[in-house]
DNA sequence: TCAATATAGTTGTGCAAACAACTCTTGTCC
DNA sequence: GGACAAGAGTTGTTTGCACAACTATATTGA
C-alpha cells in the first residue's frame, strides 16, 4: 500500500487548492536543484537540454525556432537568445532557407548529439535520485493527477496533452 | 470516480521517473503563470507574497531575515534584496536590535497588511481557477503524492514536512 | 500591383535568481 | 584577553526570464 499522510494541517493554508499549489511549487524546486547538479557541471542549463532533445528526436530533420519555442516544458519567450548560446557552444547550427526566409531552421549538430550522449547516465542517476523512492504505482499516479491538473490551462496542439 | 488516463505514452520518455518529474514542471509552469496575473498588478512577486504572509502570521513579532529565507517555498538566496524591494514600498520594516547586532528583524507593517487584503479575494478566485477542477479527494491525494515525492530532499527541521 | 495583414524571429530593457566573496558581530578556548 | 571560528547578512557579478516593440519576409485580395 503506499503511505501518503493524510494530515492537511487545517490553518496553514487558505484552501487546499492552495495547499496543492504551494506543495507542487516545493515539490518542483527541491527536484529541479537536483537536476541542476547535473546540467550546471555540464554548461547548460534544463531547458536548453530540452531543445538538445527535441531537436534529437528529430535529427536530422531540422526545427523552425517558434517550433522549438512552443513545444518547450516551461514557456520560452526568449528562444533567439537561448538558441545563439547553444549556437556559440556549436550545439546547434541555424540555417534560413531561400524558399521563405521567415524562418530559421534549428538542427543539431555532432558535438550536440555528443553532449547528449555524455549527459544521458548521469541525468538517469539523477532522476532515480529525485524519484526513484516511489513505487511505479505512485509515480504513474502522480502523472495521471499532474496531467488532469494542469488541464484546462493548456493551449490548442501541443505536445503535453 | 477520478478519471486521469492511464496512457504512459512510452517512448516519449527515458524513465517514469522523468515522466514524472517533466510533468511537474510542466503543470508548475502553467499555474504560476496564472498565479502571476494576480500577483503582477499588485506589485509584488509570489515570493514577495509569501515573505509578506509569513511575517503577517507572527505579527506583531518581529522574523530575522535568515529565518525567512528558510522557510520560503523555493529557495531564496537573494533574500536581502528581495526585503530591500519590500522596504522600499513600506510593506516591511526592517530593525537592528543592539542586544545582538549581527540579525536583522523584519516586521510587516500597516500598509503590508493591508495589501494582503486586497489580494485575499482575487488570490482566493485565483486558485479556484487553476485547481478548481479537481474533486477535493484527487486533491488531497496530489498533497500526499507530492510530499512524498521530496521528502528524502527536504532538510532537518523546515516548515514544510 | 500594391497596401494591408499575417508570419517568424530579433532586440531593448528591466527585473529576478544564483553563487561566491565579503563585512560585521558574537562566542569560544587556549 | 586575543586569535579563531561561527553566525547573520550584504554586495558584486553574471546569467536567465519576461514583456513589448521592432524588423524582415510572405500572402492576399481589392
């Protein structure tokens, strides 16, 4: 069985939709420290690894930029500026195609793929570190409940249904 | 009954525990962005809020600055000039006491309190808004999941159990 | 065909977060 | 009782995030 406390603590907070919320905002913080020893030593940072990713996934189709930006995990207003770091690293490589040069296409590159490839044991570490006390069952749970959450505040077509 | 789907989606994700955790952040993500459009026209940032709550539940006690980075929800290392922002509005005031002139006391004033009543109501509809949805026993289950999850991260003796 | 509109990114600016190095004060222990 | 360490904040500096205004390119429809 798993053995979640029961106790809400009445008085601590206004309402128990703000006792999820405030818990959720400790939960993320105290998980995304963790992450963060892995990906600082590394030179980038969470949402950068998750444009590597992305553009991974498609390799070696490339990635429009606005693309990228609405199929990031956080929001990501400042995707030109993210994107000339990773561009500077020599992670990505941006190419505007005659045909309609609106657009900038992303892809990776080897040394990309390669720092991906480098980050992979540690980052898996990493997540049975944040994690890995809980039982599978919990854990799909918790996606199931996070999923349901977040909802109704999600855009039109986007990759987190 | 609940009804979160049972769809993993594998394949998307190297491990449940990423799923899990990319999840989080993701539903994070999308509520604080709602929680900010109450916070933005007031003036004050969500962790602004909290220094301003806590001190308002021990008033009329005086909080040492280091006391409050402690029990903030996220980690505040940049607890000074967060107060400097608050001093400088006249929500909070700050006092050296000269039997011991290494801490600094913060206490709430008249104009604090009064703001965290303008706020109560709209950060009450607020949160209704981004949780409201869910029935108060998925809730209160998220609450158990969630405090499970960092409670091998969480330090000795902090507020947040 | 050309002005209006829509699309795709970029840049300016200001504010917030993170980490480390620093100052000031008090407590301790030969 | 004076060096040393610990405690409590502050400041310097760099980097990241957010919003809005802007440029450049393509489409469309009178």
């Amino acid at each position: 069985m798993s053995s979640h406390s029961k106790k809400s603590q009445a008085g601590r907070f206004d309402s128990l939709e703000q006792e999820v919320y405030l818990n959720l905002w400790r939960t993320y913080d105290r998980l995304r420290s963790i992450e963060e020893e892995v990906f600082g030593p590394m030179g980038i940072t969470s949402q950068q690894y998750n444009v590597l990713r992305l553009l991974a996934v498609h390799h070696p189709e490339p990635v429009p930029t606005l693309t990228i930006a609405n199929r990031m995990i956080s929001r990501a207003p400042d995707i030109t500026r993210m994107l000339d770091k990773l561009e500077a690293s020599s992670l990505i490589q941006r190419v505007r195609p005659s045909e309609n040069r609106r657009m900038v296409l992303i892809s990776i590159t080897a040394g990309g793929l390669s720092l991906l490839g480098e980050i992979a044991e540690p980052l898996r570490q990493c997540h049975s570190k944040q994690l890995g006390h809980l039982n599978k069952k919990d854990l799909a749970l918790l996606v199931g409940l996070l999923r349901d959450a977040r909802k109704p505040h999600e855009q039109e077509k986007n990759t987190w249904s």
